[in-house]
C-alpha cells in the first residue's frame, strides 16, 4: 500500500479501471481455460505420482533407477524450459505436432507429477509396519496389501500436501501462456498491449488469481476435513 | 525329516531355528513341538526372542536355519500364509474400515468368499467375541480390549490352523486385560491350537497346557505350568517368576 502511495507522489499514475470492462468476458473465459488446464494437468500429476513413488519403493532396482531419475530430473528443471521443450522440442524431435493445449497440460503434469510422486511416497511409508504385518498374516498378496490397507489410508494422509500443489498449480499454469495458450495470464498479456493499460490489466489478473487460489483453498479443507480418518 | 514320522496330532514341529539379525543371535537352535489343540504359553525377559520366535512362525521373519512344519508340512514361503493366524500387541486394525470391513477384507480377497457369505461369517465370529454390535464401528471408536477382540476375529476369519498372540494385553489398561484373555481362553477350550507369548501369569496358569521359559534365544526350561510355577528347574526361571509375581 505504502508504495502504491509513493508511486502516486513520485509519478502521479492515474488508475482507469474502466478500460478492462470490455474485456470481462475474455478474463472469464481465460479463467475457465486456466482451470481447464490445472485440473487437466494435476490429475495426470496425480497419476504419474502415484505411479513413480510405486516405482521407487518397489523391490526391483531398475524401477527404483527410473523412479528417482524421473523425479531428479523434473523437479531439477525449471517449469517454464519444460514447457517450452515440450511444446517446441518434441514437434521438432519426433514430429508429433501437439497443441499449445496439450504441450501446456503434459509439462505442467510431468512436472507435478515429479513433486508429487515425493508426497504419496511420504504418505505410503507413513503407515506403520503393523498394518503391512497384519496383512500379510491374513494372506493378502503385497498387491492386495498396497491397494486394499496402504493405499486408502496414504491417500488420506496425502491429501493436504496434494491440495496444496493444486493451488501451487493454478498459478503456475500462467507459465503456459507463452505457449500462447489464452489462459487467464495470456488475457491480461493482451489487455496490457491493446490498452496500453499493463499496471492495470496484470494487477486485475493477479486480484483473480488470488481469488481463485483463496477459494479453492478453502474448498479443499472441507474436502479434507470430509476424508480425514481419526486413529 | 519325511512326514511319516510326524504323530498324527502334531500341528507344530519346530527343529533347530535360529536367526540373526546382523551381529545379533536371537534365536540359538529352538526346537519343540506344539500338538494339535494344545495351548503353548512362552515367557521370558524381554530381548529373550519370544516375539522373534512367534515372528518366525507367522512368516514375518525369514529363519536363518532349522524348520518349522505346520500339520505335516514345511511350512515355507509358499504355504498360505493364512495357515497360521497372529495377533498383535498393537492390535493393527486397519482404521480405514469399520469392524465388519476389517473382518471380510481378507476372506473376500484370500479365500474369495462372497460378500455375504463373508458377512455372515463375520457376524458369527463377532457374536464369538461378544462384539455384534459394534460391527459398522470404526476401530478408533472402540476400546483397546474391543479393538483386540476384533482382531481375534479378524484372523479367526480365515480359519488358521494355528494361532499365535504376542503380547497382546501388554497395551491394554488393566480392566481391559480380562475380556481379552476370556476371548483366548474360550478359543482354547474349542481346540484351537495357540502359541501364546505373555507375561500375564493367569492365563499360563489356567489355560496353558504347557510353558516354555525362553532365555538368549534357547529354550531353558518346559512343562506343566503348576510343575513350573511350584518348582521350577532352573535359577534363571525361579529369578524371572519372581519378578513377575
């Protein structure tokens, strides 16, 4: 607040909201776009997660090998590089022409995927022993043991740190915007050039994502509240 | 060891098993036999390897030598494993699932039961522990003593031949402790087999049929719990029932 004060005595900057009432419905529909994308995205993060944090506590080392080079290398790589090779490198690789939709969707999963692979792999090692043992005594095979005792309760145990990459991804998904994908951020990358306005049009789009992330937020407590199991 | 020489009654032939755990000897050459419906009640200061020992037959614990036979065979790693059932001092309920749940889990999975047949068994099983009201219960809604008798019920579900307790009053309050041993002395009197690791000195009294003293992974002394209890043997067990009573 205090420097939005100074800026006003230094340059006296007229703020003229008005000028992004005509372009309303465009935020709307980016920001359609930019759930499109995050639930997308976070759903194949969830799937490739689950799958990785399997593969690096399974008995077979090569597994394990591809798990941790898996989750090494996309946690190590920053998001935007992703998204740009996926989008450019594998149409010029393997000349599979993917849209800037599905370039965005797949850098933006895999990377998740790699963080969460760590969170489910957490939530599966922190069942205790005991419940393994009883398991195996009853005769259950470690496939039915991993999905009928570990998996519901790990999932639980996950669930907090899984909504938080899920607010994490709504505002990161406004990287795909220089995929020129019009997401919420590609929006407001328009509005600044058409009116010149960028102070206004970037600090709409910002009150938005932080409404967004803010609800979403809460929606997912009572979502976890709902799933919680008391020991 | 061909299995012809195996008496007809013999459930349990345990011959020279021992294992380590890196450095450590826990289980020096223990050998005995269990016979069918015979309760078999293991004391012994802890580090004595009497969990070690109840571990190895459940199969939890890989034996670095001997064998153990399981009704007139070796019991390895491809037996069932649900032949011989445990139950532990942490209960180990899954809290994920109510009472009902936990108990039909394994019998629709392992021995692919119905639904409900498996629900209907699950019911007898829970009137057997006196619990058939607590079936759409969640464990954390029960007493530790209730949790320890749905787990009785939980192994009994997939008809072991034998079943194995470790410890398992050791984490209950007192008042709980006797619900919980009615429960195993009732399964003693229908003829299950039970190997039993306990410090409460009533049930080896009365429903034992024999006592092992485990002491640094060898068996130092066995027999009749009133022949042990009146005169025992061996100084180490005279001093370690001292200091339980």
């Amino acid at each position: 607040m205090s420097s939005l004060v100074f800026l006003q005595v230094a340059t006296p900057y007229t703020f003229r909201w008005n000028v992004l009432i005509p372009y309303l419905p465009a935020f709307a529909r980016g920001l359609l776009v930019t759930f499109q994308v995050s639930i997308v995205a976070e759903i194949v993060g969830i799937v490739l997660g689950l799958v990785a944090a399997l593969a690096r506590l399974s008995r077979w080392g090569g597994l394990q090998l591809a798990a941790i080079g898996y989750i090494d290398f996309f946690r190590g790589v920053p998001l935007l590089a992703t998204l740009v090779w996926f989008y450019y490198g594998v149409s010029l690789l393997f000349g599979i022409n993917f849209t800037a939709f599905s370039a965005g969707v797949a850098g933006l999963g895999i990377t998740y995927g790699a963080y969460l692979a760590e969170i489910f792999r957490a939530g599966i090692q922190a069942i205790p022993r005991g419940q393994n043992e009883a398991a195996h005594t009853l005769g259950l095979s470690s496939w039915q043991i991993m999905q009928h005792v570990i998996l519901p309760q790990a999932v639980r145990i996950a669930l907090p740190p899984i909504g938080n990459s899920f607010v994490s991804m709504l505002k990161d998904s406004s990287l795909i915007a220089v995929l020129a994908v019009t997401d919420l951020m590609r929006v407001g990358m328009i509005v600044a050039s058409d009116t010149f306005r960028a102070f206004e049009a970037y600090t709409f789009v910002a009150v938005v994502y932080y409404f967004a992330t803010v609800i979403v937020a809460r929606g997912l407590s009572l979502v976890e509240r709902r799933f919680a199991i008391s020991r | 060891m061909p299995e012809a020489d195996a008496p007809r009654d013999l459930m349990i032939r345990v011959v020279d098993l021992e294992k380590h755990f890196g450095d450590v000897q826990v289980l020096r050459g223990v050998s005995f036999d269990v016979a069918r419906g015979e309760v078999l009640v293991v004391i012994g200061p802890s580090g004595s390897g009497k969990t070690t020992l109840l571990r190895c037959l459940a199969r939890l614990e890989e034996p670095n030598g001997g064998e153990i036979w399981v009704d007139g065979s070796r019991f390895t790693g491809r037996t069932p494993r649900h032949t011989v059932g445990m139950v532990f001092q942490q209960f180990n309920l899954f809290p994920h699932l109510s009472v009902l749940d936990n108990i039909i889990l394994a019998p629709r999975l392992v021995r692919k039961l119905s639904r409900a047949n498996a629900v209907a068994e699950a019911r007898d099983l829970l009137r057997r522990v006196n619990l058939l009201e607590k079936a759409e219960a969640y464990p954390v809604q029960l007493s530790g003593g209730q949790q320890q008798r749905v787990a009785i019920a939980r192994s009994l579900a997939m008809q072991p031949k034998v079943m194995l307790f470790d410890e398992v009053t050791s984490a209950l309050d007192r008042e709980l402790v006797m619900e919980v041993l009615q429960v195993m002395k009732k399964l003693a009197e229908d003829g299950m087999t039970m190997v039993v690791v306990t410090h409460e000195l009533w049930f080896a009294r009365n429903v034992a049929d024999r006592l092992f003293l485990i002491d640094h992974g060898v068996v130092i002394e066995e027999g009749p719990p009133d022949r042990i209890f009146s005169a025992p043997r061996e100084e180490r067990t005279r001093r370690f029932l001292g200091e339980l009573l």
